[in-house]
C-alpha cells in the first residue's frame, strides 16, 4: 500500500517516534490512519508475554540501533577494567553510588535533602530526622538488602520484602495496604495538572503481578538489558502498591541485572539520571500507554540512559584505575617521590592532559632543570610517557593497558 522505502524509514530510525510525531512528518499524500497500522504490524516483531490493561500482550520492537546500542552497554559494563581497582577503592566507590542511588530515587518520589547530609546520615548511622531522610535510609537499607540477597531469586516474598523497606515509616494511614493495593491509583506528573496514568484495576494486581514473576524467572532470549527495562516498566505499570512503586522497580531492576552478572552496576546510580530526565520518563510511561503496549519507548529510554550512566563511571574508575596501578608500581620498586611529583601525578591522572617542561615549570614554581628532571623521573619509572612535538618534548600519564601489562595484580 506504501511505498517500502518510506514505511522502512520509520522502522530504521534512530528516534522512534510515536503517532502524532510521524503524523507531522509524512507527506500530505500519506494519511497518518492509513500508514500507522501498517508500521505498527510492522515494529511489533517481539511479543512480550505481559498483559496490559486491555488483556492484550506488550510487545516490543527489535530495532537495529537498539541492538547496537545494547552491545555497546555490554563492551563497556563487562570491561575488565573493574579488576585493577584496588579493594579500599571500589568500597568507597560502591558505597558512594548506593547513598546516590538511595538520595536520588528518593527525590524523583518528592523528598526534600542534600547529598551530603544523606551521606553524613547513612555513615554515621544516624536516626533519619523526617519522612525525607526516612526515605533516603530505607532506599539505602533495600540497596543493601539486595547485596545481600543476590543469591535468591526474585519471587513475590523477596518483592514484598523490598517494598516493606523502602516504604518503612513513611506511609500515610491511607497508603497502607496488607499487601496489594485495594482501591484504585495514578501516577502524577507534577509538571502537569492532570494524572498521566492510571493502574489497572486493583482486581486484577494479583494476577498481572504472577506473571511478572514468572516472566522475570522464565527462561527466554532476551537480552538482560531489555528484560531490566521491562521489569522495571511493568511493575510501573502495575502498580501494585499506593505509594513506593518507583522506589521498589528500580530496586528489583537493578537487583535483576546484578544477577545477570553486571557487576558494574555498583559502581553508579541509574535514578541519579531519571532524577534529570524526569519528564521524559513520564513521557515514555505515556508513549507505551498510547502506543498499544509498544515497551520500546521505555527500553530505548532506559537504555540511552544505562549506556551514558555506565560510561560516565567506566571513565571516573579508569583514572582510579590508572591511579592504583601507577602506586602499586611505585611500592613495588621501592621508588621514593617528592611530594610535588605525587602532586603532578595526580593532577596528569585526574585531567589526563600532556605538559611541557616549561609548563610544568611555570605550574610548580621550579627551576628548569628542576621541572626537567621531576618530569624524566616520572617517565624513566614508567608513569609517563615522553613525545615530541616539533622542538618541544611533551609528557603524558602512561596509558591504563601499558600499565596493566607491567603492573597487573597476581
């Protein structure tokens, strides 16, 4: 009926676009009610065995540059970069992104803190001062939960658990249920004035939920990351409690993908990233909503999302990374530094960019010679490397393979 070229376009694009965004595209000679049916047969190639509110399968479309962009979270979440961070290192980096994480899905659901006061709190073990720092404890102590519990595999009594965690002491009377919620319940925006949702009827949570425990213990060949996105968007979608229904999906979600083996899902905070996009979050929720259950909104989302989280700390654990291996290099050989050049070294690690001699004189306030020697010390026991750059010689911090190579822990 259309022409292969222009219903191919929509199918390949980057930016999977929704009804009214195509409408406002196609020619004027393609009528949006003609064309929409035929793409939408097209995109939906993977069926999801989720029901939604209609009783009818989400599905999903497995589209080129998802797939590549999924590979790309995997070179980068599964790098072994993770094994030259020393021990004291990844403790103190873990512990920062689960007080990250435990502050920022708290924010998303409206409580009101610092990072800094939540990190104070959790060191210190301090009593939480009001439903807020309530919240950010038990985001926290349900992190842990999930640390602690990875062995188990995710089931109704182990969701309940979380969810009793998260939600410890910050209900109101009429937020509480026994265990599913009895009465009706919308997801607000608050950007907006009307709700952008509303959960299937409460009759049916038992149900849909049974499903999502068997989907998320069914053996299939989807790849973690999608199944991830779909967890945490159908127990959205669910919504099977009043209130904490966020802070309990991003929990399971990501106690999901530990046990999938993305071990570099310690190391950040993917509500960190949602606490930016949060409209566009509701957005996605809305898109699938008025898409006939096309989940692919949302796993592109969340997707995009992973991909810059994970390579944002992949870069930060790279410099720790280089760090360690330039000091256990140093301890190995005995090699004795001034404090300027362990100054220096942290300040290449840390910026990772070149200098001359004269700029390192200018930098540290040293003769010449001085700057010269410090600078040939540091490549002479492998930290930097030397080039030349017309007349100039020019040093930078040894890269991280090199080092590895020398310096690898046994």
């Amino acid at each position: 009926m259309f022409d292969d070229d222009l219903l191919n376009k929509y199918l390949t694009d980057e930016r999977y676009l929704n009804k009214k965004e195509i409408m406002y595209r196609l020619p004027s000679s393609v009528p949006i009610n003609k064309f929409w049916p035929e793409l939408l047969k097209a995109r939906k190639n993977i069926q999801v065995p989720l029901l939604d509110k209609g009783e009818q399968n989400m599905w999903f479309c497995r589209q080129s540059h998802l797939t590549e962009r999924l590979k790309q979270i995997d070179r980068v979440a599964k790098s072994n970069i993770f094994n030259y961070i020393p021990d004291q290192v990844q403790s103190a980096v873990i512990f920062d992104a689960l007080v990250d994480e435990a502050f920022n899905s708290s924010v998303i659901e409206g409580a009101f803190s610092t990072k800094k006061r939540s990190r104070e709190m959790i060191k210190n073990k301090e009593a939480p001062k009001d439903k807020s720092e309530q919240m950010i404890f038990n985001n926290y102590e349900a992190l842990e939960f999930v640390l602690e519990n990875l062995e188990k595999p995710i089931t109704e009594d182990i969701l309940l658990t979380i969810y009793k965690i998260v939600t410890k002491n910050t209900l109101d009377v009429e937020d509480q249920a026994e265990k599913y919620r009895d009465g009706a319940v919308f997801v607000i925006d608050p950007n907006l004035v009307d709700p952008i949702y509303e959960g299937p009827d409460y009759r049916n949570v038992q149900v849909m939920m049974d499903s999502l425990y068997d989907f998320i213990n069914g053996e299939d060949d989807l790849h973690p990351i999608c199944k991830s996105a779909i967890i945490h968007f159908y127990l959205v979608y669910i919504h099977p409690f009043f209130d904490g229904n966020g802070r309990t999906a991003r929990c399971i979600a990501y106690m999901y993908l530990l046990q999938k083996g993305y071990d570099a899902f310690k190391f950040f905070s993917i509500s960190s990233l949602v606490k930016g996009e949060r409209s566009k979050y509701y957005k996605v929720i809305k898109n699938v909503e008025d898409n006939e259950s096309d989940i692919t909104y949302f796993i592109i989302f969340y997707s995009n999302m992973i991909l810059q989280s994970v390579t944002n700390i992949l870069d930060n654990l790279k410099n720790e990374a280089v760090k360690g291996l330039v000091l256990l290099g140093i301890k190995k050989n005995g090699i004795v530094l001034s404090n300027r050049q362990k100054r220096a070294i942290n300040t290449f690690i840390k910026n990772g960019k070149e200098i001359t001699i004269a700029e390192y004189q200018k930098k540290y306030n040293v003769a010449y010679q001085t700057a010269r020697t410090d600078l040939l010390h540091l490549e002479e026991i492998d930290v930097l490397v030397k080039t030349k750059e017309g007349k100039k010689f020019v040093f930078k911090i040894t890269e991280l393979e090199k080092l590895v190579e020398k310096y690898k822990p046994s």
